[in-house]
C-alpha cells in the first residue's frame, strides 16, 4: 500500500460562501418579483374602513382585469366580509373608469378565510356598451280626432 494515495475531494470555503451569497440573492430576486405590489384601500381612496383592506390589481387588458382584496387587520364578524367587498367594488369601479369602460361586470370568483384574513377574489370584465335606439314617433300614425263644438 506503499503507492496509493487517496485523493480527496474538498471545496474551498471562499466558493463555497460565494456560491451560496449567489444562491441566496438569486433566490431573492425571484421571489420578489413573482408577488405583486400591494396597495392601502383606505390610503389610496381616503376610506377609514377597519379591515384596512388591502389591493392589488393583475392580469390587465382590454377585456378584463382581476382583483384581489385582502384584510390589512384582524377583525371580528360580518363586518370585515363587507369592509372586503366594499373595498372590491369601489376598486373595479375606479379602475374600469380609469380604463374609459362605461359598462363592466364584477364577478366574484374566489372568497376565502386564511386565519383571520378574509380574501376576495374578484374579475371585472368589460361589457361594450351600445347606445340604445328607440323607434321614431311618426305624427301620421296617431289618429287625429275632431275637437266638439
């Protein structure tokens, strides 16, 4: 056994640090861009509802967009189910405004609890408005009757 080494397989601590420094920021980076921002409900409409909702809006287009209403505090009751719904309806109104839609629909497609927090989950689709017509009155067709003297 006089001529056999054993070779062994070490990694230096400075690639090893700076690999997992890459890692880390790397998995930073991601995580945070894959979350949408959230918005205050109360600050940003100038509401004081106690469930502090808070927003963020996604999947933007022409036809559509979804909303997602969260509570921002605990709270208790039917209270926080309302402050959350309320908050989702003046959000797609502002926002279907914003987007020059005259006629939208709001359509609740999600409700949960998660703990305390009660989350809505909401699409407004955009309905095209037509401007109504309505038949022409014609002055021939109303029977003229003779006043008595």
């Amino acid at each position: 056994m006089k001529g056999t080494y054993r070779i062994k397989k070490t990694i230096h601590l400075r690639w090893a640090s700076w690999l997992l420094a890459i890692n880390t920021a790397g998995a930073v980076f991601f995580s945070g861009c894959a979350s949408p921002k959230e918005h205050s409900f109360n600050a940003d409409f100038g509401e004081t509802l106690p469930a502090q909702p808070m927003y963020f809006i996604q999947d933007e287009n022409d036809r559509h967009f979804i909303i997602t209403v969260q509570q921002g505090t605990p709270s208790a009751g039917a209270e926080r189910i309302i402050n959350i719904k309320e908050a989702a309806s003046a959000i797609a109104k502002a926002e279907s405004q914003r987007l020059g839609w005259e006629k939208w629909q709001l359509n609740y497609i999600q409700e949960r609890n998660q703990g305390w927090m009660h989350v809505v989950v909401a699409e407004v689709t955009h309905e095209k408005y037509t401007t109504p017509t309505f038949p022409q009155a014609s002055t021939n067709s109303v029977p003229q009757t003779a006043a008595p003297e």
